[in-house]
C-alpha cells in the first residue's frame, strides 16, 4: 500500500520545548490515520508543519512522493486546522460560496459537499441557527470543496456534544468509504478507536509507537515496551487443578489469576491463544474455553505512556 504522507525524523523546539523529537511515520493510502496524543503532545504542530503552516527545525514531509515545499500539491488537500470563520449571519451555501471563491475551486461543488454532510435542507438557514454538530459538518463540507482525496482533520469532534461526535464519527466513515484518505489529530482514544484503521501515538513530542488499530492493540508494533505487549487469556477446563499446574511450566507465561470458574493467564508478547491450546493438548488437557482479552486503545495508550498527561 503506497504512502500518501511520509514524515522523516521530524524535529520541532520552541524555545526551550521541543514538540516534537525525529518524528518517522507513513499514512498509507485510503486509510483513516489517527495521530493520537493527549493535549500538548504534538499532534497540532505535526498538522501544522505538513501543512506549511509551521516550519520544522529538522526532518522530510513528502505528499504522495512529492517534497512538502510542493505548494500545488498541498492545495488539492481538503483541510480543518481550526474552527473556520463562518459568518453567522449567512447561509450555509452562502458561507461555502466564500469558501469556493477564498480557494478559486469547488463552487460547482457545493450541492453535492452539502448532500454529503446531510445539510441539503438546511442549505439556506443562518449558520448561526446550526446545531454543533451542524457546524463541524458545514466545516467538514467546506474542505470537500475540489473534490480532495486527502482530508486533514484536527481535533474534528473537538467542544461537541455525544450527538455532535456521533455525526462527524458517522460522517468520517462514510467519506472513508468514498475512498477518501483521512488524516486526523485526536485525544478522545475511544472515538480514534471506532473510525480509524491506523493510529500514531505521540507522548512529549515522541513517537511511542505506530501502525494498524489491530497491531496497537495486540501490542505487535514497534518501539513498544515488553509490559505494554502483555497479552491476557482466559482458559478453563475439567480438571482445573491439572490446568493450573500444567499451565504453570509453560514459557513466557508471567502470571496466574485463579477464580471459581476460570483461570486468567497473563503472558508476554511471545504467547497467543493458538500456544496456550497446543500446550496444553500436548499435556493431556483439553480446554473448554480459550479467550483473548480485547484491550481498548485506551487501556493500550495508557501502556504506552504510562499514563501521564504530557500538560
């Protein structure tokens, strides 16, 4: 799968802060990359430099193969860097007309960027009478506008409320299945988790580990400490007690959990559940139950990076 955007040893100070340290990562294309952080972590500076809003102090940015310095390039990129300055007093049209005409592109657009957000019919109601929700959809449209295959989001779900998120999250999906690349800077880990199929996570300006949703989750990354590789297994059997003792010989298991009607095998990256099952076949013991505990990316984030706010 190609990259759409390659970022090379990225480095970036303020002064005495450095808000970003040789940051390396690819965004493969058509996928839903989620640049994931708490506040102060570097997500918004990232976006900033590939963008050009932002210089870096050292480090490569490349769109689709082309150098960042590539303006032309970095135009046909949809993108919400913040919240746009929509009058209040016009229309939804009226405001992606301005839009259109600030960009010189995607006028002819406009009926089609409003179907796709779902504000058809309120195209000709004041902006200042949308919901939240609204409001970010309207924002979303404007970077429809030229029809872009890349989207820049940050923060895009940022000050809504539930019924806000679960639009734009809804939204985000269904322009993913347009075939749309989307890039997006988030903290809220449980809305990175349901629409992204990719995720970076940033801790002080580090690249803590990057890759596929599933391979975070698994632990199977790069960059990733041996205890947030940790896997957790639920098995039971007949005869629990030979379970136990059995299970107790096998390597890499590191923990044992005994309850009334299972037992919770805590083990490191090396054991999956297709081992724990050959091991103990091998050893006589048949399982009536073999699970592999899902982690939520919020219990994996907080693995990573120890659980630390980075304010």
């Amino acid at each position: 799968m190609s990259a759409v955007l390659s970022v090379k040893n990225m480095s970036k100070s303020f002064g005495a802060v450095r808000a970003l340290d040789n940051v390396s990562f690819d965004v493969p294309k058509g996928s839903v990359f989620g640049i994931l952080g708490p506040n102060g972590s570097g997500k918004t500076t990232l976006l900033g430099i590939v963008m050009g809003v932002i210089n870096a102090n050292a480090g490569d940015f490349f769109w689709n193969g082309h150098p960042g310095s590539d303006n032309k390039m970095r135009k046909q990129i949809g993108t919400l860097l913040e919240t746009p300055n929509f009058y209040h007093y016009l229309s939804g049209q009226k405001n992606l007309e301005i839009s259109a005409a600030i960009k010189e592109r995607g006028k002819e657009d406009i009926p089609a960027v409003l179907e796709k957000v779902n504000l058809t019919q309120r195209r000709y109601s004041r902006f200042s009478t949308y919901s939240l929700g609204m409001k970010q959809r309207l924002a979303i449209a404007a970077t429809l506008l030229g029809n872009p295959d890349i989207l820049v989001f940050d923060e895009p779900t940022n000050g809504l409320d539930p019924a806000g998120i679960a639009e734009i999250r809804e939204l985000i999906k269904e322009l993913s299945r347009q075939g749309k690349t989307i890039i997006m800077a988030s903290h809220i880990l449980d809305e990175v988790e349901k629409v992204c199929t990719h995720v970076a996570i940033l801790q002080k300006g580090v690249l803590k580990t990057s890759g596929t949703v599933q391979d975070v989750l698994s632990g199977s990354t790069t960059n990733q400490s041996a205890e947030s590789q940790k896997v957790v297994i639920e098995v039971s059997a007949a005869d629990m007690e030979t379970l136990y003792s059995v299970l107790t010989k096998m390597p890499g298991i590191q923990k044992i959990q005994t309850t009334d009607s299972i037992l919770i095998i805590e083990a490191d990256g090396s054991v999956d559940s297709a081992m724990v099952n050959r091991f103990c076949f091998d050893n006589g013991i048949t399982l009536n139950r073999l699970m592999l505990q899902k982690k939520s990316l919020e219990k994996r984030f907080l693995e990573i990076t120890g659980g630390t706010s980075d304010q």
